[in-house]
C-alpha cells in the first residue's frame, strides 16, 4: 500500500513541476515577443521640450519599460504601453535608423521667436548624443524660428504631436 501512495505522490509532484515549467516557458517567451527595442546600439531616449514659460518637460523611452513623462515641480507620469510603443516606434525610425527625413527645407529668417525648443538625446551605453530642434511660430507648414524658418516632414510633425498631446 505504501509503494501505491509513494507512486501517486511522486505522479503528481512530477505533474506540478512539468506545468510550472511550462508555464515559465510561455511567460518567457511572451516577455520576448513583447520586448520593445531601439536599434544601432541605443538603450534610451529622451526627448525634452523647454519653453521660456512653461519650463521644461520631457519624456523618457527606455527599452522593455513603459514611458515616464516629467513635468517640473509635479511627479512623474507612467505612459500606457500603447502610447509607449507607438513613441518608440517613432522615435526609432526618426533618430536612430533615419528611414524619414526630418528637415524637408530650411530658409533665411528675420528674427522671429525660436521658442519652445525640443530636444532629442540618444543614449548608448550611458553616452548620450543630443540634437537640438528650433520650434518657433508655426505658420501652415512652416516653423518659423530665430534663425531660420524650417519646413519639418510629415512623419516629424507627427512625433511632434504626440509628445505635445502627452506633455501639455
């Protein structure tokens, strides 16, 4: 009667373990389908608008995480993963692999305003490389800035207005 419980009991501990260790194979595997990634090298991205009012806020994308938006002097916002995804996608696209121009045209200004301005570092194993994008007024199509009045592609604006829709 023993050797009956014994096999019974050893029957159903081998059952538990087969099942957690499938279980832990489907959670691994789900973790990778849904790891999101930068290419070229970049664990992160921060985009940063400043603005001579409204201080400065920004909006960190870091691989396998959720988005953080930081505003001054409030705590930090988590990003669904939706709105993550499709910023990192983006940004991806933009900055790191350049699939989409981002300066279509540039012209001479006059002094126009350059506020607010936006900002965009590419971090790679802690070194980070910052580009700067004058904002300016903007008129139809075109920016209007201090410097220069720029006509950003379709695909930039478009990033553009994601990160103002989240941050304001």
């Amino acid at each position: 009667m023993k050797i009956k419980y014994l096999f019974l009991f050893s029957t159903v501990i081998g059952l538990l373990f087969a099942a957690c260790n499938v279980s832990n194979q489907a959670s691994r595997r789900a973790t990778n389908e849904e790891t999101t990634k930068f290419g070229d090298g970049v664990d992160s991205i921060k985009v940063e608008v400043s603005t001579k009012v409204g201080g400065t806020r920004s909006i960190i994308l870091k691989e396998n995480a959720d988005a953080v938006a930081r505003f001054e002097n409030k705590p930090d916002s988590t990003l669904s993963s939706s709105a993550t995804e499709e910023l990192i996608g983006l940004a991806d696209s933009l900055f790191v692999k350049k699939n989409h121009a981002i300066i279509l045209s540039l012209e001479n200004a006059e002094g126009r305003t350059g506020y607010p301005i936006f900002t965009v570092s590419l971090y790679k194993d802690g070194q980070g490389e910052t580009v700067r994008y004058d904002m300016g007024t903007q008129e139809g199509d075109i920016t209007h800035c201090t410097t220069c009045d720029i006509h950003y592609s379709p695909e930039f604006r478009h990033f553009l207005s994601k990160v103002f829709e989240i941050l304001n």
